[in-house]
C-alpha cells in the first residue's frame, strides 16, 4: 500500500497538471487510487494491462488494448459511465 506522503504527493502533481481521472489496474488493491480520487473528485478508472480470455473485450491482446483506449478516451472526456 502507498504511504500517505506518496498519496499527498500524487494529489499534489494531480492537481497542478490538472488530472482528470485516476488510473488504477485490476490486479492490485484501488484503495489508494481510491483516496486520491476521493480527494481530487475524479473517477477512478480501470485500465488492465494483461487481459482476461474469459472477459469480453480483454480476450486478446488487441481487443485489451483496444479497450483500454476506450475507457482512457472516455475518461479525458470527462465521461461518468466509464467501463
């Protein structure tokens, strides 16, 4: 789990460059993109980098990829419902 100065200091260079959306993989514990996202009012969005053969969109390399610039363009567009 990150430190508290860790999370203040992402919170910090978040706001200066005025970040839109908290990226966070499903492999690992959210509750620190979680706490920044809380702090800054941005969703915290789920990318995945390694796929799942069972899971619709991620079942290949190609369609992962695919689907995570779908859920990073959705999310700097400033879209609530993002996947």
């Amino acid at each position: 789990e990150p430190s508290a100065q860790w999370i203040a200091r992402v919170i910090d260079t978040a706001r200066e460059k005025e970040a839109m959306a908290v990226l966070a993989e499903p492999q690992f514990s959210i509750k620190g993109a979680d706490a920044i996202a809380e702090e800054l009012g941005n969703p915290v969005v789920l990318v995945d980098p390694l796929g799942d053969e069972n899971k619709p969109g991620y079942d290949s390399y190609l369609n992962m990829m695919r689907s995570n610039i779908k859920v990073l363009e959705q999310a700097l567009r400033g879209v609530d419902d993002v996947e």
